[in-house]
C-alpha cells in the first residue's frame, strides 16, 4: 500500500467518487486516494435512497442557488453519462400533491421557484384535481404540480462506474479501511487506518456523509455543531400496485422545518414501487438495526445534550415528530395510511414485505436549529463538506466539480490541468454552466 499521497478523500459515497471522477482527469501525476471504510462504495445513504433525480423546483433560488444549479445540470449529466456507461436511467418525472386547500399556495411557489431555477413550461405545470384525474385517476389531491423534467435512476451502480472510471486513472480505493485517527504531523495529515496503519496526506476532503461531523470533530473543526440521525424506512408493494400510477407521487410537506417528513409513492428505474419514509430518530449513521442503535446510545444523548440539539431534543414539536415517527416504525398501517390519503386504492394487508432503509444524518447549529444548506469549511489544508443532504446525488456531479474548481481558485489544492476533458464533458464548460 502507498503511504503518501497529494490527497486524500474519506468517503466512497456518490459524492466522494465523483470528486475522484473529475479530480483524477485534472491530475494524471498527482497521488490520490479515496478512502470507505465499507466493501464498496455507496453503501450507506447513496445507495439508499429513492432513485430519484430530482427537478430543482424544491429550492429557493435566491437561498440555494447552488444546489438548485447543480440540480438542474445534474440531471442532463447523469442522463448523458448513463447513455455513455448504458446504466439505468428513466426520465418518468414526479407528481407533488396538495392534499388541502392551503397545500396549493404551495405548489405555486414551488411552481415559480422551478422556472427560476431553469424549468421550462413544458417541463412543470400546476393542475386542479380534475385535470390530474384524468392523467392520473387513482390520485386524489385538491392540485398537484407535475415535474416531466424528473427522472430515476440506481445511485449505487452510478458510483460504482464512477469509481471504476477513476481508478482507470491512477485513483487509489481503499475499501474495507476505517479511519481511527487523523492529525497534523510535520506539515502533513496523518491518517491512521484500520487500527494501527498510517498514511499520509498534504491535502484531505472529508465527504464522509453521515460521519462527515464526526471526521471533523476528529480534527477540531465544526466543534459548534453535532447531527442527528434518521432512518427513513419503505415497504414494497405486489405487483398489482406496480401500474396504480405512471410516475411516482410526493406530498406536499406538512412541516416545512421537517421537509424530509412528506410521504412518498416511489417508481424505481426497475418498474418497483415503494411507501414511505418515515424518520425515525437513531444514535448513529449506519443504526439500521438495535444492536448499533443500543452501542450509540449513551455517547450519542452525551453529545446532543452538550451541544445546541439539547435544545432540539426538548422541543415540544420535535418530540411529538419522533414520537410519531416512532410509532410508523412499529405499525406498518401507520406509515402506509399516510400514502392512503393520495392513494385510496392501497389495501395495508396486501403489502408485506419491508423495503430499503436508509439514513439522513442533519445538522443542528449552537442554537438548537437545523441546518437547512451545506456547510463548506475551509481549514488547515483540509475541506469539509457537512449537511450535505437532498438533492446532493442529483447534483453530486456539477457540485464537485463547483468544489474542485473553489480548491483550485483559492491555492488549497491546486490542479495540474484546469480544463481537462473529463469523459463526455470539459471541465470549464460544467462550471460555465453552473455560473451562468
């Protein structure tokens, strides 16, 4: 194994691989790992979601300028890369349905909020119920905004081509490599693996995800935040649901603070359907199950409870949340009666089969508030991307390539070639694009 290199990433997620993706056509020469501390890449939350690539009609132009740019170009580069790599990809669009009257001042919103953001008329337009009815008879809704700009896909495999794609050139994956400890030895990072190994690094990325917070505490950095866990469960439907709709179906959210809360009706690239999620409140990134959730228990509540979540924790809205959402973890009617109220059709004892979960990990600030954006530091030869959530595998592409190129500008790491041709795009045409 190598023991020096130029950088170093932690995290193999759909993020981290596609920072290797374009790092690695900038940088022939140059030494550059990637470091997961699971078997393959996406494991966690890139390879747990829904699919989706999602339409930026979601995002406040004036507040995530970025994340909604990367959101639209997000969606044409996975399109072409996956025409290139012939990997799944479906452009199906989403329905978002106002269950009540005042769900449809909503809609308009996220209906101007769209085509600021790039939409097209064809590509949105806000329905009565009448006009959805007669696309979509087994919706009910008061209005419904349909999203055709919208499609799906299988993040995993998107990632793990990109990682094959990287490691072609020159990229190192170290899998199956969990970092124990870092810190700053003669002007370098010293990164201890596995236990006892040590390597080294002149410049680091942390995109650890879930544990992004976590790595950051490691080093001394972000001591004014911690996150909190959630895991977002799915039931599958038979077959006889597999048509119920043509595209999948979001609601409009019922707790704008806890926009992640909104039931789904999900279409998978493979024609699969599935319900949920919920959010049920967990003591670690990967608390899938008891076992860890028990393990996490006390160092985590210790956390929280020095920090600004203390304050998140004790708030009243917060509990009755958690304790809701705790109880669609144990009923499944529960959690399928929310999908019930746009979708009457769907019979509870028919679904019996659990599907995919997954886990969002959020931040909260020393004032006992939710992040809502990502947080990009800057430090001691090391960059940290924190809270980086939804819609963050729509946009992982144009949105490292925006990360490479503030590297680049800033001296923190400088790229051997500035305008490479990175598969089927130049590099300086994506970041064009983003600005524009």
């Amino acid at each position: 194994m190598k023991d020096n290199f130029d950088l170093i990433i932690i995290g193999g997620g759909i993020l981290g691989t596609s920072l290797s993706y374009f790092l690695s056509f900038l940088n022939k020469s140059k030494k550059i790992a990637v470091i997961e501390q699971e078997h393959n890449v996406a494991h966690h939350t890139s390879g747990r979601n829904t699919g989706k690539i999602h339409a930026p009609y979601l995002y406040n132009p004036e507040k995530k300028k970025l994340f909604a740019n990367a959101a639209f170009h997000g969606y044409e580069m996975w399109e072409e890369y996956s025409k290139l790599r012939n990997l799944p990809f479906k452009k199906d669009g989403v329905i978002e349905v106002a269950l009540e009257e005042n769900g449809i001042k909503v809609l308009e919103k996220y209906l101007k909020w769209g085509k600021q953001n790039g939409l097209r008329e064809k590509d949105i337009e806000l329905m009565d119920k009448t006009e959805l009815r007669k696309i979509e008879p087994e919706i009910k809704c008061e209005a419904a905004l349909y999203v055709h700009r919208d499609g799906s896909t299988d993040y995993a495999t998107l990632t793990k081509s990109l990682m094959t794609d990287s490691k072609e050139n020159g990229i190192d994956f170290l899998l199956d490599t969990k970092v124990t400890k870092i810190e700053k030895v003669n002007n370098k990072w010293e990164i201890t693996i596995n236990g006892n190994h040590k390597i080294f690094t002149n410049f680091l990325i942390n995109a650890a995800g879930g544990q992004a917070i976590d790595i950051a505490h490691n080093m001394k950095i972000a001591k004014n935040l911690t996150d909190v866990h959630f895991r977002g469960e799915y039931w599958k439907t038979p077959k006889k649901y597999h048509g119920l709709t043509k595209t999948s179906v979001y609601s409009v959210p019922e707790f704008p603070d806890y926009p992640f809360l909104d039931p789904h009706w999900i279409i998978r690239v493979d024609g699969s359907c599935e319900i949920g999620p919920n959010a049920v409140p967990v003591f670690s990134p990967y608390g899938y199950n008891n076992s860890e959730n028990i393990r996490k228990f006390l160092p985590k509540i210790i956390e929280m409870l020095g920090s600004g979540a203390r304050k998140a924790i004790f708030d009243k809205q917060f509990q009755e949340l958690a304790f809701s959402e705790i109880q669609s973890s144990m009923s499944k009617s529960v959690m399928i009666e929310r999908v019930k109220k746009f979708l009457p059709k769907i019979n509870v004892n028919e679904i019996t089969q659990k599907g995919t979960a997954g886990i969002r990990s959020s931040v909260i600030n020393e004032k006992g508030k939710f992040v809502p954006d990502v947080i990009l530091l800057e430090e001691d030869d090391s960059f940290h991307i924190l809270n980086y959530n939804s819609p963050g595998a729509t946009g992982a592409l144009p949105f490292s390539v925006h990360v490479i190129n503030q590297l680049h500008k800033t001296g923190l790491f400088e790229n051997e070639d500035t305008d490479a041709q990175c598969g089927p795009w130049k590099f300086n045409d994506i970041i064009q694009k983003l600005e524009e």
